[in-house]
C-alpha cells in the first residue's frame, strides 16, 4: 500500500484529498501542529492514517523533522494542500526525489512579491507591480513608476483577500498601507509572514481561474472557472461557476497566460491555481499563482460538471503516475457564499434555498453569532451549491436562490 503525506490538511481541499486517497487506497499521513490537530472534526481523523506534529514556525528544523520521518516511513507522495505551506512541500518532495516543482522557486509560488519579479522576468501577461518596505516607500516607488490610480495594495503573503485594498486616490493610501501590514502572523500556525508593500496596477475586468494539473512540466488545463467578487474598496470572493462562459479566442489566451505563469515558477508536478483577469482590450492578466488545490470547494464544481476527479488526478501526479483528465461529461455547477450585510451579530435567516438545481445549502453561522463584513472570504455565513445543463442556467439558478434568501442583522445596542 503506498503512503502520502499531506502537509496540513485542516482546508476546504483537505477533506476532498483525504477521501481521494481513501478511494485509492492509500495509507494518508497528515503534518500538522499538535493542538490544531486536537480540534480536527471527526470525520476528518476518520481518513487519516496516522498524525505527524511538527512546528511549521521554523520551516528548516520542520522539513528535516518531516525529511526524517518520510524516509523512516518510505513515503511516496509530498502533497501540499495548504498555500502558506507549500514551500516546504516541494522542498520536501526535493529532498526525497520524489515529485514536484522546482526548489529553488519555492517561495515564489508563496510571496506575490517574488512572484511578480518571477512574472516580470518571463514576460508573463500581468500587473505592473511596485514593491516597498513602508508607506513612506511605496509612494515614491508608485510616483517613480507613474502607476496611476486605481491601484491595488497588497502585502506580500497572506491570502483569501485580507489585505487587499483598491485605492482610488492618493489619500486613501495611508489606510491600505495600514491594512496591508495588519497580519504579521498566520493563524493558526503562527508562520511569520511577509508584510512587504505591494502596489499593482489596477486590472479593470471580469476575473478568472484556470484549474490546472501539471505533469513533468506539462500544463493539462481542466476547467476555467468564472469568478464573482464584490466591488468596493475590498475584493471578496462571493461565488464561482465552473466553467467559466467565455468565447473559444479568450478561452484560450488565458489559458496560455495561465501555462506561461506556471513555466515562470517552476511548476512541474502537481496541481495549480491560477488567477485571470481580463483587461478592457481583451488582454489577459495574470494576477497571481497558487501552486496548490483550490480553495472554496472548486474541485467539487470541477467533478460535479466535468466528471473530472481533480483531488485523485492530483494524488496519482504527485505518486508519479499519469491520471486520465478526459471530461466525462459537459455540464456547469456554482457555488455562492452568503455573507452578512454589516459587521454585528446576526439575527434572522430565511428562505434557505431548495429546489432541482440546489447540491447543497449550508450556513456555517447561527442567529446570535457575530459575524463581520463583506470585506474578506473569512466573513462568509453560509454557502449554495447548484448544478444545471449549463453555465447560462446555472447562474440564473444561483441568482434566484440568493434572491431567496433573507439575512437580518440583530438590533445595534
């Protein structure tokens, strides 16, 4: 029976990889943080083989731990399922000779910063990009650039939107700058993170991800997923459809921007994420890579559309073999996250919505919990599930079934 370790499973892609591998018959090996892995939900420990404690804090120390253990063990497969750990899976994966990316562009599949230097130095299609250390910095860098507004300010690691800001004006700088630089430390594990100043150029145009396996450098593009985000100053991620309605022209430049991006930082083995937007022209930008599962359940939508098993397709690479990615059949599927109007405590919830096209509706929320804003993917209260004959029919379902809903906030004071 081959083994497999998987590098933090505790992520919406964690519970799809765990039961691949169950499917497969693989013994699955989680690396985790001790205290974390004491709050894992039942159903979750069901699937794991056995835990592996490391302090994920000092990422040498743990990839010698983990090194150690994978040899002791004989294991076959590095799987990394969470982003701000997937360095240290491919280092891992090149410390055994198993497969994998690239070493040496680790941390560019990680840090938008060396990944827009990465991008910049392949000629990949993206936002011009100005990096500084503080505010003070990232003006002179910007006015230097002649970057115009709006821009985006981000910091250099950290995901699921928080700290990303789009700047208007000059003096709503300060404030993003501010935001940027709010997270020092990702939760849960506490890894240190980047907190460089990034400002981009402002991409104004409907927004993308290509899914994607890689196999011995090879791109096989599964499904261009079309994205739904808000549209303020923040930039959360309300919803996706698989796949993406787009013409066969721009279909297919942003999946050749996609297999550029990936070239650039050194993906060879696994799967991948890439983020799209198309400009005014036409053109499309490469906004960012992540060299891991996607979040947000899109594995899920890529299977209950296509047929396409993407958890297993990216287990069997990863265990050296060559899965089969042939669409099984052409249909759509969406997913939409309920959010709160404000920041409080949430009253009443109605309408949860039923129905032909409904997979699954779900709220992670109860009335009495305090939630936050739209700000951010960490303020979602709920999710829809929904699958039609196409992306057209499957939109409109999800529309109706949000216009369904009712979300009251309680009384202030």
């Amino acid at each position: 029976m081959k083994r497999i370790l998987l590098i933090e499973a505790d992520v919406a892609a964690g519970e799809h990889l765990l039961t691949a591998a169950a499917e497969l018959g693989l013994e699955a090996y989680v690396a985790t943080h001790k205290e974390l892995f004491m709050r894992y939900g039942p159903e979750l420990r069901s699937k794991i083989t056995a835990p592996v404690f490391t302090d994920f804090r000092d990422s040498a120390a743990a990839l010698d731990e983990l090194a150690a253990f994978c040899r002791t063990t004989g294991m076959d497969a590095i799987v990394a399922c969470w982003e701000f750990l997937s360095p240290l899976a491919t280092r891992l994966a090149a410390e055994l000779g198993l497969p994998g990316h690239r070493p040496e562009l680790a941390d560019a599949c990680r840090n938008k910063r060396l990944m827009a230097e990465a991008f910049a130095a392949h000629g990949v299609p993206c936002p011009r990009t100005v990096v500084a250390a503080d505010h003070a910095a990232l003006v002179r860098r910007i006015e230097e650039a002649g970057l115009p507004y709006p821009l985006v300010v981000k910091p250099a690691e950290n995901a699921a939107s928080i700290g990303v800001s789009v700047v208007r004006a000059p003096q709503d700088l300060a404030r993003a700058t501010l935001l940027a630089r709010s997270q020092t430390h990702k939760f849960p594990h506490g890894i240190a993170l980047d907190t460089t100043l990034l400002a981009q150029e402002y991409v104004d145009g409907d927004e993308f991800s290509v899914e994607t396996i890689v196999t011995d450098g090879e791109a096989h593009h599964l499904a261009l997923t079309e994205k739904f985000t808000t549209q303020g100053t923040s930039r959360a991620e309300l919803g996706h459809t698989v796949p993406a309605q787009l013409p066969p022209h721009l279909g297919a430049a942003v999946r050749t921007a996609a297999a550029e991006a990936l070239a650039a930082l050194g993906l060879r083995n696994g799967i991948a994420h890439t983020e799209v937007k198309i400009d005014p022209r036409g053109r499309p930008k490469v906004i960012e890579v992540g060299a891991r599962p996607p979040g947000d359940h899109i594995m899920r939508l890529v299977k209950e559309a296509l047929g396409i098993d993407a958890a297993r397709a990216y287990l069997r690479v990863m265990l050296g073999e060559r899965p089969d990615l042939t669409p099984k059949r052409e249909t759509a599927a969406a997913i939409r996250f309920l959010t709160a109007p404000r920041a409080g405590t949430l009253g009443r919830i109605g309408g949860l919505p039923q129905g032909e096209h409904i997979v699954a509706a779900a709220m992670s929320k109860l009335p009495g919990d305090e939630v936050g804003g739209p700000d951010d993917n960490l303020a979602r209260i709920g999710q829809i599930m929904l699958r039609a004959d196409t992306a057209a029919e499957v939109n409109t379902a999800a529309a109706a079934a949000l216009r369904s809903l009712t979300v009251e906030m309680a009384p202030q004071g």
